[in-house]
C-alpha cells in the first residue's frame, strides 16, 4: 500500500493551492487521513485530518478558515484546499493514512510561498 502527494508549488502570499493524496492498495474508507507539514528549520507539525468513521475534519489552530480537508472515496484520494496562503505555510506536506494497525506516510510535496 502507498500515498502519494502532489500538487505543491510555487505560489505567492494570498493565493490558492489544492493538494491532492492518492491512496492505493489499501481499503480507503476504513484510513483516517491526514496531512502534516515541516518547514525549514522546523519539526514536523499537523496540519489538518479527516476521520473515515464519521467524516469528521479536524484542523490546526495556524490554518483554521484558511485550509480545507476533503475526501473522494470514488477516487481514493484526500485534498487540501489551501487559500490565503501567507509566508510561513512554506513546507513539505505529508500525506498520511492511519488504519487500525498501520500508518502509510507519503514522500511529501513541496509548498513555497513567495511575496
């Protein structure tokens, strides 16, 4: 089983990006999502989380009305709608899927936000 992230850029402060995390070999509904960041210099923080059991999203106080987690089940994959991006959302995003047993982690997609 694997994730895998993409649709990091390079994107200037106020604007938009929607990371997408595909999932495969694995049975999509019964993973809470997640997603995490690490920016330069710093440790790897939570960003945002949707819980497969009850749809319930979750998110960081830093990112809280700004970024949006969803789910298509259709076609495994979790976004992140990222809006009003400022300075310090510059990172590496994660993508993670949490079973009952076991954690898949992405190889991450780079985010860089520039004035």
């Amino acid at each position: 089983a694997q994730v895998v992230e993409s649709g990091g850029g390079l994107v200037q402060t106020g604007g938009s990006l929607r990371l997408s995390c595909t999932a495969s070999g694995l049975t999509f509904n019964q993973y809470t999502m997640a997603w995490f960041r690490q920016g330069p210099g710093k440790e790897r923080e939570f960003v945002a989380s949707h819980v497969h059991k009850d749809g319930s999203t979750y998110y960081a106080d830093s990112v809280k009305g700004r970024f949006t987690i969803s789910r298509d089940i259709a076609k495994n994959t979790v976004y992140l709608q990222m809006n009003n991006l400022r300075l310090e959302d510059t990172a590496v995003y994660y993508c993670n899927a949490s079973g009952k047993y076991e954690t898949y982690r992405g190889q991450g997609t780079q985010v860089t936000v520039s004035t």
